[in-house]
C-alpha cells in the first residue's frame, strides 16, 4: 500500500514555511537555473548550428563549379569493383579555371569507356568535391545538425542540474541520519 502524500502543492520550495529549509530552496534555484539554462542553451545552440551549417553549404554551392573532365580509363564493369549502384570510381583528368591540368578518381557511370565526357565538381583550387548540396538538402542538413547540436548542448546544463540535486539529496540525507543517531536512543528510553 502506497503511503498517503496529499495534493501536490506547486512551487511549495518558494513560499515562506516554517519547514522549509535553506536546502529546500537552494534546490528550487539549482532546478530554475538548469531548465532555463537547458531550453535557453539548446534552443540557443540549436540555431546557431543550423544557421552555421545552412551558411556552409550556401557557400559551397555558390564556389563550387561543375567542370568537364575525360575518362583516362575504361570504367570496370561494376561486377566486383561496384560500391553503389551503377556508379563505379575512375580516373579522369580536367582543366581547372586557371588553366592547370589536374587528374583523380570520380564516380561513372560502370562499362564507360576511355575517353568519354564526364562532368565533375571541383573547389576554387580545382580539387575534386562532390556535388554541393541542393537548397532542400542543405536546409534537412542543417536542421538535423542544428537539432543534435541543440539537444547535445541542453544536456550539459540538465546533467549539471541533476547531479547538483543528487549532491544536495545524499547531504540532507546524512544530516537526517546524524539527527537521527542523536535523537533515536532518547526517543526508545520514553516510550518504554
């Protein structure tokens, strides 16, 4: 059988009590403090994530350039060597913008054959990149990062709230248990 508790009184650590402690209300700030640290926190974080995130890859699709590159290979069939798909790694080789020839592995199509036109992304270095992501793509990017980072940043602050309750607990506790080594012996002697 469950012990009776009576209603529950709302934010009964801040109202003035005879019985509250100093404890009491030092838990009530602790618990205050932690939620607005955790919605502040992770909603502030949250967006920043997001809109850093969004920022980044607005900027890859603005530098980014599609350039066309030749196949310097046959491209393997894709029985064995397939990763994905019909698209298998092969070397090519394209000009950069300012005119430097540079060559590396991209993604074709498998069984195309030396010497076809591939198109290829490349940074403002002519590095090979791959392809920027879409507006779509990078909103759905930049939301889900946004809401990992939010919620990862929110549980610093909750985390740091509990245990800081938890330490409180474990003291009243032992008080209790030194008021009570005091007080149990003399409170056996006057009920016999």
């Amino acid at each position: 059988m469950a012990a009776f508790r009576g209603p529950k009184v709302w934010l009964w650590r801040w109202r003035r009590n005879p019985l509250r402690r100093r404890s009491d209300a030092l838990e009530a700030w602790i618990v205050l403090v932690a939620w607005a640290l955790t919605v502040l926190g992770g909603v502030f974080a949250g967006l920043a994530a997001t809109q850093t995130v969004e920022h980044g890859l607005a900027q890859q699709r603005a530098e980014w350039r599609s350039v066309p590159a030749l196949l310097t290979e046959d491209a393997p069939d894709g029985s064995a060597t397939e990763t994905g798909g019909d698209l298998v790694w092969a070397k090519v080789r394209w000009t950069a913008a300012d005119g430097s020839p540079h060559a590396g592995q991209a993604r074709v199509f498998a069984g195309t054959t030396a010497g076809t036109a591939v198109t290829v992304w490349t940074d403002p270095d002519g590095r090979l990149v791959t392809r920027p992501a879409t507006a779509s793509q990078a909103r759905l990017r930049a939301s889900l990062v946004g809401v990992l980072v939010g919620v990862s940043a929110a549980g610093v602050p909750f985390v740091g709230g509990r245990l800081l309750r938890g330490r409180l607990e474990r003291r009243r506790m032992e008080r209790w248990d030194e008021e009570w080594e005091r007080v149990g012996p003399l409170w056996g002697r006057m009920t016999s």
